[in-house]
C-alpha cells in the first residue's frame, strides 16, 4: 500500500519496440490517437502514426516519432497491406501495429498472417472483432449467452418501422448494424423522436448506407441509472491485464454519443460482468464496452463492444502512470504488466465536444458542468505539447464559423 504522496515508480517500456497507430476514418479531431502518441511517446517509445496530413491538429504533438501519408480503405485489403508494408520499411523494425478504430482492429485480425512478419499484435482469433463490433452480430451473441441488452426490432419494411416505433416507444435509439461502413461524418447512434426521421433512416440503409446496415431500433432505457463503461486489456489467455469501470457524465452527440465528460468509477459489479462478458466472446487485446443501468431493474444493459483502444483510455491512469495503451506495450514486449494501483475518482474531459455542449443548456443533466472545474485530465491541453491544443483552437473555431455562414446563406 502506497500513501497518497509516495508514487510508486513507472513501469520501464521498452523503446525498441516502435509502435505504428492505424485509423481508418477520417477524423482530424480524433483525440484517442493523440492520447496514444503522448502517453508512449512520453515513455521514450517513438510513435508513428497514419494521419491526414497537416490539417490533423495530432499531427503538432512533440511526441510524434513521424506522421504517415492516409492510408487506403479496409475495404481494400490488398492495398492496405502494401501501404503498410511500405510504412514498415520506414520504421525499419518490427512494430507493434495499433487499431484506433473497429475497422482497423478487424482488419488486423482477419489479415494477421500477412502482418506478422513485420508487426506484432495481440493474437485474436481472426472472425471475433467482427463478431463484437457487428452490432446485429452482438445481439445475437448477448441473446445466446443471457447478457442483457435493450429490446429491439429490426425491421424490413417501412410499414415495420411503424410498428417498431409503436411498440418500442419514441424516443427510440436507432443504431447502424455496421457503423464503419458509413459514409465520412455520419452518425452512427441516433436518438430518434419523430417518425419521419426513422422512416428517412430506414431509407437511407436500403440506399447509400445500405453496406452499414440492417438498422436496428432499440428501446431506449431512461438514462436516470446512468451511462456506464469499461475499458481493458486482456492477454491471449484471456487474463485481464489492466481494466477499470467509468461513468459518463456527458456525451457528444447528447444521449447517443462518445464520453465528453467522465469519472473513474469503483464498480464491481459492472467490472465483473464487462471481464465475463469479454472471456464469454473470447475477445483479446484492448476493448472498449458501453454500458446503460435500467433504473427500474438495476440491470446493466450491454449498447456497444469495441474491439479497440477507446478514446478516452487516459481516463485509467493509475497512480503509478500505467494506462491501456502502456499495459498493451509491455505485455506485446515481453515485459510482465504490473498490478494497477487505481485512481479512483479520476476525471476526464473533452475540451472542444465540452465547449459545444456547453451552449445547448437544454440537452445537459444537472450537474455535467462540472467537471470542467476539477478534470485531471485533459483531451487535448497540455503544458508540455501545446501545438496540438491550439491546431485544435484554430481549426475548431474556423469550422464554427463556416457553420455560421451555411446557417446565414440558408
């Protein structure tokens, strides 16, 4: 047991081992990847990373090793391979090769022997990523194993959305069964009130979102309970390494969307049924699950498995500085993962989704302003990496205003 004032030391990571991040959609803003680039780059580790160029604010960060031209799409396998090849003799060693999204993580799995010889990864067996970020897929397997999730329809016809809608309730949480495949810039949940908004959903998944789906509409469970989460690391024993249980204090989008604002939560409860659930579907390496508490059973109802690093992993950062993505390093090294002292209590926060939020009153629970007063841990701020803060600033604010000016010209 170590006193509030006594840090115990770091663990070492080997700086002979290169990593290269991998993400396949188009997000400049993608605070995750910088979150990754700080924490290893930090150790000593030279981190590369496949990015849009300059217009990426992440692309600023001192601890970035080298940014590498975008890469083609998943849906190109063959190409994708050669570009990474070609990345790898850049690098010039073996690297360990790290999804930043549910695309890149299949990918991975399903290409591992035509990696191997140049990247290292946690082993997996090659159809489980698609079988947990498939949310059609998912559903099943919660069925068959008794995990409980929301009610849902998926249906076939516009006259089924109808009834879906009458039988479920509005407002009804309506999720694209394949959310990789969306085209740039679309949501993947949305919460839906009106039934003109289902029906041009459902069109759009027999349409140009047809690959991304079925469309699947659930029930929404009232919120009063709280959104939950559980991020970890598990090894090819199924071991989990590193793990920890968070609460959503608010989301971007509001009420169907990523963590903005959120807590380190102890919750034995939930971090039990997460390390079950992840054993149950053999999913291996980094995962990232989505949790919503019914407040009339208490149950805690399974909305999303990503087989991946979530963005906000620095949310665990223990006392002694061990995180996600410094537990997947040392186990893909050789080196063994210490036992986490954890932080709880620790927050996060998401400065430019919080900023946005923070001028729409109405969607905010009481409460959700405040962790911008006490948040130890910042997305994007940092006293010792400051460009990618301010790229972040600039860009931001000039999206606003071109925002604006569609606005105006409407």
């Amino acid at each position: 047991m170590f006193l509030e004032d006594q840090a115990p030391p770091p663990p070492r990571l080997d700086p002979g081992l290169p990593v290269l991040l991998l993400r396949t959609n188009h997000n400049v803003f993608h605070h995750g990847t910088l979150g990754v680039i700080r924490t290893l780059g930090r150790a000593g580790v030279p981190v590369h990373a496949i990015l849009e160029g300059r217009s990426s604010p992440v692309s600023r960060s001192r601890y970035l090793h080298r940014g590498h031209p975008w890469a083609p799409s998943a849906a190109s396998p063959a190409a994708l391979l050669d570009h990474l090849r070609a990345i790898s003799e850049r690098v010039g060693r073996r690297a360990l090769l790290v999804p930043m999204d549910d695309a890149g993580a299949i990918f991975i799995a399903e290409h591992a022997a035509a990696l191997a010889g140049r990247f290292v990864f946690p082993r997996q067996d090659p159809d489980v990523p698609r079988r947990v970020a498939d949310k059609s897929l998912l559903i099943a397997a919660c069925a068959r194993h008794g995990v409980p999730g929301p009610e849902y329809r998926t249906p076939a016809t516009p006259a089924e959305v109808d009834d879906a809608a009458a039988e479920l309730g509005l407002p009804v949480v309506a999720k694209w069964a394949r959310p990789w495949l969306l085209r740039a810039g679309a949501p993947s949940t949305t919460v839906v009130d009106a039934p003109e908004h289902l029906h041009a959903l459902f069109a759009a998944s027999r349409a140009g979102d047809a690959d991304a789906g079925p469309l699947i509409l659930q029930r929404r469970i009232p919120s009063g309970a709280g959104d939950w989460f559980f991020q970890g690391y598990f090894a090819e024993d199924l071991a989990c390494l590193f793990g920890g249980t968070g609460r959503k204090h608010l989301a971007h989008p509001p009420r169907a969307g990523h963590t903005v604002a959120g807590e380190w939560v102890d919750n034995p409860e939930l971090d039990a049924l997460a390390r079950g659930l992840v054993r149950t579907l053999g999913c291996r390496g980094l995962v990232d699950l989505d949790f919503r508490r019914d407040p009339d059973t208490g149950a805690y109802h399974l909305l999303d498995f990503n087989p991946r690093i979530g963005a906000q992993f620095r949310l665990f950062t223990d006392r002694r500085g061990l995180d996600l993505a410094r537990a997947l390093h040392l186990d893909q090294s050789g080196r063994p993962v210490p036992e986490a002292i954890p932080a709880i209590g620790r927050t996060i926060l998401v400065e430019n989704h919080y900023l946005r939020q923070s001028v729409r009153p109405p969607f905010l629970r009481p409460g959700a302003l405040r962790p911008l007063r006490r948040a130890d841990e910042l997305a994007w701020y940092a006293c010792d990496d400051l460009p990618p803060f301010l790229a972040m600033g600039r860009r931001s604010a000039a999206r606003a205003v071109e925002r604006i000016r569609v606005r105006r010209r409407a």
